[in-house]
C-alpha cells in the first residue's frame, strides 16, 4: 500500500521551495524499479560516489549525461549473442536510472570495473557562497588624528 502525500498546504504557506515540492512529488510518482541495484555513498563533507551493478554491459553500452541538476545513466547491451538460449537467466534488459542531484553538485568522473559502474560526484560551491572571514577593526588599529586646539589667553 503506497500513501500518497498532498502538498498544496505547503504550497499556499511558502514561497520559493517549489522545486523540493516538485522533487517530492516526482519521487511519489516514479515506479520502484529496482534495475539495475546501486549504492548510493557519502566519502566525505563534499564528496558522494554511486556504484551501479551493470554486469555483462561494455563501456560502449552506457551512456551517462548530466543536464542542469539531473543525472541520467542508461544501458543498451547490444545484442551479440551466438546461438541460442535454452535459459536466460542473467538480465541483459536495458535500464534508465535517473538522480536528482542538488545545486553545485558536479560529477567529476566514472569508471567501470568488475561489472560495477562508479561515478564520483563532488559539491562545489562558488566563491560568493563560501563563508568567508571578516576582520573587525578596533580603534587600535585605526591611527586616530590627533587635532590641538589652541587656547587664546583672555587679555
């Protein structure tokens, strides 16, 4: 049994967090395909690594795309098979897996290896968005001017 959530309460009471609402929304909506498995991991503060199980496809047969914050990973083995099967039991079907990824998350490689897919994927954030220090002056540090006033003697 799946419930489904209703957000146009948050809707009416909030003002600029349509795509997380959009984002919730599409995640209700999505069939629980679980082809191929995948690991989602955390290395560090501003690291993250997926590996994907893609036993049996080639490097020519996957395609990874990034367009704007949505990684896009699909699989197409072609088919090169001899003969014919008597029972197929390893599943070569094609596969589209799709991340939401957020703001400055970039992914900065992938490798295949042992019939698993890792993409490595690293926040970066902009100079303007990083904090930064700011230096407090005090009134030592600011040489003050030092201005006499003279004093007329009264005849």
């Amino acid at each position: 049994m799946r419930t489904v959530l209703d957000f146009s309460p948050l809707h009416r009471s909030s003002i600029g967090f349509e795509r997380i609402f959009d984002l919730l929304e599409a995640a209700q909506s999505q069939p629980s395909d679980n082809w191929p498995p995948f690991d989602t991991m955390k290395l560090a503060e501003d690291r993250y690594r997926i590996t994907m199980a893609v036993a049996g496809f080639k490097r020519d047969e996957i395609d990874i795309c990034v367009q704007e914050n949505l990684l896009v990973i699909k699989g197409e083995r072609k088919n090169d098979v001899e003969g014919e099967y008597l029972h197929r039991g390893i599943a070569y079907r094609p596969f589209v897996r799709r991340f939401e990824l957020a703001q400055h998350v970039q992914v900065t490689d992938a490798h295949l290896a042992d019939g698993l897919l890792n993409i490595s994927l690293k926040r970066e954030l902009p100079e303007a968005m990083k904090p930064r220090r700011v230096q407090i002056d005090t009134d030592e540090a600011v040489p003050a001017k030092v201005r006499q006033i003279e004093q007329h003697a009264a005849a």
